[in-house]
C-alpha cells in the first residue's frame, strides 16, 4: 500500500480530466435509457457491461422481495418485480492493506411528466451552456456514471486501490430502497460507503424518512341527478387530504422541538402526488385513489407514523355516515423509511474532506440536512458502516428540465478519485 | 283510420303479454351488449338487424359531427367518432291519417365501474325477483326494447298505427345528446315524441340542462423535499373544486326564485365525477385534469353559465401566484344542454293520460321535474314538438346492480302500445 501523494493525486486528477468526454459520452448515452420504475433493466445491462469490460468481478442478480421482506427497511412493492436486478462491480486487491469502500448510485429515475413541458425531451440528453438536460442526468446517473470514472482514472494514472471496492448499481432508490437493501442481503460490507447523490457539493448530515401510501376512498354512486343521495369519493378524498395536511402541519409543529431538524422550515412534506377516480362525469364516482409521500423525522418509528396516519384517516371518516361504514383505506405501497443522522464517520469524513479541500480549496464540504431520503440510511442504520452522500450540482431534479452542471460533475469525480485513493490507499497498477 | 276500441285495446294488451318473454329475451341480449361511449356499434346492429327483420324502412348513418356543430344544442366531442351510428325504422302506411310519432331511445349506456362492486356482472344480465338487473336495463335499454315490442304487439294484434312512427335508436344521450341531434338534422319530424326513459312511471314536466367541462390544472413540479417551492396541481383542483362547490350553492340559491323549479330541492348538482393527476408519489404533481358536470335551469343560457363557470375558475385561481401565471383552463367536452319544461302538449298529454289511466286505473301520471336530462329537448325547445318523456321503474341507474322492474316493463309497454294506438289511429293490417 502507498499512501498517494500530491504527485499521484494530480496524475489521477489529470486523468478525470482526460477521460471527461468519454465520461460525458457514457453518462448521455445512460440518460438516454428510460429507465423508469419497472423499467431499469436495460440500464443495468449497460452498467454491468461497462463493470464487465474494465475487468470487475461482477455479481448481479434478480431481486427476491420474498427474502428482503423480513429486514428492517423493507418496504413493499405492488407491480412486476422479475425484472428487478442489482448489479455490483467489485476490485479485490491480491493483499487488501487499505480500508474497503461501497460506491453505490441508482439507475431508476422517476417519471418525466408531460414531455410538452420540457425545453428538449427527457431522454434524449441535451447539453446547453454546461450543462446536461434530461431525466436522471442530476438523480443521480451523473453520480453512479462519476465514480464508474473515478475508478478508470485510479487505473490510468497508474495506480488500483489497495482495498476491496464495491460499485452497486442498484434500483429503487425512489421508490422502496429495495436495491440497496438488496445488497446488504447479499453480504456486502465495507469500511464505509460513498453514495454520489446530487447535493450542491454538501455533505448529507441527515435525513428525513419517508412513508408512501395509497388512500383508497370509497363512494356510493348514483346517478348525478340525486347526487345528495349518493357520496362523492373525488370529494371525500379531497377531505381525507385535508386532514391529512393538518397531520403535516402538527409534525412539523412537532419537528421545532428535535435535536437537528429545530430549525429546518417544514422539514416533513406530505404530498399527494397521484390521483386517480371515477369515470364518468355524470356519475357519482364511486373510487378515488390518491398515492401519497410523507417525511418522517429521525428517531421518529415507522409504527407510529403509520398509527398516527390511519387514525388522521378514521377520524376525518368518522363524521361521514357513509365513509363511517365504508372506511377508507391506507395501503403501504412503497417506503417504510426511517430518518437517519451521519455520526460516528470522523475518520471518512476527515478523509472526505482532505479529497474535497485539494479540488475546491475550502476547508471542508458544507452540511446539509435533507428533507428528502437517500439509500444510506440501510448501511447507517442496519449496519453500522458510516455511509457519505456527497454530489455534484443538479437542478429541477423530479421536475421538468432537470439537468446537472457538467463542471461540477467533473470537479466531483476528482473528489471521489481523490478519497478512493486516500480512503482506500493505492498500489501501483 | 279506426280509432282503437276496447276490443282492439284488450287485443293488443293480451299481444304484449303474449310477446313479453319473447321481450325479456331479447332485452337481455341488448343489456349484454357492453354499449359504453365509443363501442355502441354492435348494441346499433342488433337494433338495426331487428327493425330490417320486421320490414321496417330503415335508415342508419354515421354521424357527422361537423354537420352538427353549427346546430343549437350542440356539445363537442374529442374520442373517435367513426363508428358513431344513428338508426331509424320507420313504418309509413300507405294513406297517413292519424298523427305521426318518434319513439327514440338510446342503447349508449354509462361504465360500470368497478366489477366487484356488482352483485352478478353488469353485462351478464341476471333477474332476481322480477328485477332484470345489468347495467343498461334501466337507462334505458328496456324503454327502447319496449317500444319496439308496442309496436310488435299492435301488428300481432291484427293492427298497424295509421300515421308513420319512427322508432329511434339513438347513442351518446349520456353525454352530448348527437345522436338525437342527428335525427334531427336528418329530417325526422313528428305530431309527438315519446322518449321512454325510466322514471317510476312519472311524467317528465321539466329537466335541467347540463353542462360538461374538465378543469385542466397546472402545477411546477419539484422534489418534494422542497414541496413549498413548487405547486401542486392536485391541491390546487381541489381548491377549484371547492370554489365551484360555491358557484353551485349560489346557483341553487338562485334556484328558490325559478317559477318552476323553486321547490325542487338542490335541483342544480355539481359532480366532479372523473380526476386524474400526477404521476409519482414523491414528485409535485404537474398537472390534474378534473371531468365535471353541473347543471342548469330551464332558461338559463348557455354561455352565461360558461361565463360564470369561467370567472368562478379564474378568481379562485387568482389568489395563488403560480395559478395567477399559469390559469386552470376550462375545456368544454360534452354536454352543453339547455334545461326545457313541456307546454302547450295538451293533446298528446291527453291522449297518454287515457292510455296510462286504461292500464293503471289511475287518471293520469305523476309529473316530475328532473335534476337531469333526456334527448326530448332537441324535439321541444328547437322544433316545436311536443315531447313527452315516461318510462319503467328502474333503481341505480348509473350506479351498481342497476335493475329494472319487468313487471313496470311490461305494463309500460302496454302503455305504449295503446298511446301509439290511439295517437296515430289504427288501420287493420
């Protein structure tokens, strides 16, 4: 093992350089794969490959929601899964001296919404005044495509790590984090993990957890004539997320008094995001179904959001004498996730923060404390491994035009090479 | 022309009966024929098939929307039109001396929901206790099938009406009413209209118009990890919504002064009977698109309700500043109906009230006033003719386990047997 030093470090910063446009090419033509929920398999196919053709021991697989079930993180899947795969790269040195690393990233991206809306289409990347337009090209293939690259620079200057690394390309990460914990099922370990989520080139210090719910509000139909008579579920479902957004506004009230989240502004967002009922407009609809996300703080557990969310629900039925006896129902149909804090992670984060200060000069990389979720909370919290998000700046990102800014993606993966060389030492190749 | 006597009465009553299970029969394939909006072409065919059978003189087209659109009464249509067909069999004696007559039904029924919900399924029509249940039964396949089989039974009895009868087979009643526009345009003119659509044996004495509409708003679309930074489509058509929910109180308060309408309570029904938004649980929706239907009184005009409906919208959108930039639009989509009230109908009134009495021992029918509509407003408010609406007892229509009472199926038809008896005159055939 060889510690790198500034000589190693700036032959492998010139090698990111050098292999930028390829990088950029790799990463358009990723952007380009459509690869929605359901729909990720020919992404994966593509990072196996590419894992393939560098000479990475790969090991990939047809995810088992059966054996993940059981742990603790899972959160249930409705649709077609016999496609679903993980694939890991892994770099095993012939005598491991350094520190072991996970570099994870995601390849499922949401969807793109109504392509009229955007300025060129969602999958077919586009690259204006520095920066890539398209689906994914911030959340988060600009990051999973980074460290791909971050390794192939370690190789051209010369040097391999001098530890294991592990790189996961996994799905639902926006949905479940069924890939992820797919991986840790699987048995894969390591001194610390680096997820390369877009982040504004901030440190995540926390996270908020996440519940996904369907509302199913029942209606009796009638013809619209005697609507009194009937009950309107379109209408019943607009009063169950009424209430439940008074449920928000009281955790949010709530969050003023936690440790970390005292003085983020409305931490927890409740977000009915689908909605979808009846089916003729002179009927009195008779189903509305409303798909929802909530935030959760950390320490906050999984069972007493969920009691608390069904009995908003009860409660706003109960004054219905039609929704009394035919109550709605809250189905979990996606993440269960709990919060999650980065502690314990000196060593990695001091390490991180060398790699950061050589690229951008600033002592150390700012803190953010997240509204939203990341795949690291399985490492942190069901296996102790201090797990960093840190990536580069990404805008609109599950909206309209999303796009990552290139330069910041080129000065990440630097960042990245850079602590994989440190973290994990070096050896000449 | 032989006015009927009690003896020609008894016959063609005694005809009905004898012919009802041939009726039943032929009522329950007509219900099993799914003829939802776009797909009414094979229920058209066996109408078409069965007035060719009887030597009707039969004339059936395809509706030509843009012939229609310059018509009063007219209501857009946006699916695929192609095989939207009108037909007419019209018997035509070869000296006309009574009075001529539409009979029109339509065979275009509205979906059935969701199929669980339903006791027997809705196009496998079941009878349980002297109830044909399916949907369609009701609205208004067995009014239509009714009339058919009056006119079957005044032949079986030896007759035929002495002023050409044009029995109508109509579609699309439940949502733009271009069928019965189509008729009209066609050139089909009578002394009287009766439109057999269901109605506990009531009288129609007025209807609402209606109009449909779909809200379509917009949203920006974000990570919901920051939700206040963008605007979500969904709350915000629920707001609108509720602002509409406002307009239809005021309107119903308006109602109080109407001369015909003033004791009818709640006679004006908003329905937002179809939502459909967003695409992704933890995504800011971009877009929800709300199908609507309200209603409004006789004399009321078209374009003030429009007017009203948009400025409703606009200054509910104008207190938000993303709605503000980017207001919800309002797309007519269907129905723009006016409300009607039958007058000046005093012979055709009469003469049904004798028909009605012969069968039921009761002088004349209920009247009622309805809170939605029938095709007899094309016949009345834009040629004159008076148009008289009455049928069989039905439950549920437009809801679940729609049923028709046979029993009220077949007394209807013997009172449509003898009203065509008796309005047209009989001549022995």
């Amino acid at each position: 093992m060889k510690p790198p030093d500034s000589g190693a470090n700036a032959a492998i910063r010139r090698a990111v350089e050098a292999g930028f446009e390829a990088q950029t090419r790799f990463l358009a033509e990723l952007v380009a794969i459509p690869s929605v929920r359901g729909q990720e398999a020919p992404a994966q196919d593509m990072m196996e490959a590419a894992l393939r053709e560098r000479g990475y021991a790969v090991d990939a697989w047809t995810i088992d929601p059966a054996a993940l079930a059981p742990l603790p993180g899972f959160g249930p899947v409705t649709h077609d899964f016999s496609r679903a795969r993980t694939v890991v790269g892994s770099w095993r040195p012939e005598t491991a001296t350094g520190r072991s690393l996970i570099l994870q990233g995601h390849v499922d991206v949401v969807p793109p919404g109504p392509l009229e809306m955007w300025t060129t289409p969602p999958f077919e990347p586009a690259i204006r005044n520095g920066w890539m337009h398209g689906r994914g090209a911030g959340d988060m293939k600009s990051g999973l495509v980074g460290a791909l690259f971050a390794l192939d620079a370690i190789r051209a200057a010369g040097y391999a790590p001098a530890a294991p690394v592990h790189l996961q390309s996994v799905i639902e990460e926006e949905s479940t984090g069924l890939g992820a914990l797919s991986a840790c099922q699987r048995g894969y370990r390591a001194d610390c993990v680096l997820i390369p989520e877009p982040g504004d080139h901030c440190l995540t210090r926390a996270q908020v957890g996440v519940l996904w719910f369907r509302l199913r509000v029942r209606g009796r139909p009638t013809h619209v004539a005697v609507a009194g008579t009937g009950s309107n579920a379109i209408t019943a479902a607009m009063r169950m997320v009424e209430a439940l957004q008074g449920l928000e506004a009281e955790w949010n009230e709530r969050a003023k008094a936690h440790p970390i989240y005292a003085h983020v502004d409305h931490p927890l967002n409740f977000n009915p995001g689908v909605i979808s009922g009846g089916d003729w407009p002179s009927s009195v609809p008779a189903w509305c179904d409303v798909d929802c996300r909530i935030g959760i703080l950390p320490g906050a557990r999984i069972e007493d959001a969920q009691a608390e969310i069904q009995g908003c629900v009860a409660q706003a039925a109960s004054g219905d004498p039609f929704l009394r006896e035919n109550p709605p129902e809250v189905v979990w149909n996606g993440f269960l996730a709990e919060g999650w804090v980065l502690e314990n992670a000196e060593e990695p984060e001091s390490v991180f923060a060398d790699a950061f200060s050589t690229v951008f000069g600033a002592p150390a990389p700012e803190e953010r404390l997240m509204t939203a979720l990341t795949d690291t909370r399985f490492y942190g919290l069901y296996h102790g491994m201090p797990a960093l998000c840190w990536g580069p700046i990404a805008e609109n990102i599950h909206g309209f035009d999303e796009r990552v800014d290139l330069d910041s993606v080129k000065r990440s993966t630097e960042v990245m090479a850079l602590f994989i060389a440190s973290w994990c030492g070096l050896v000449k190749a």
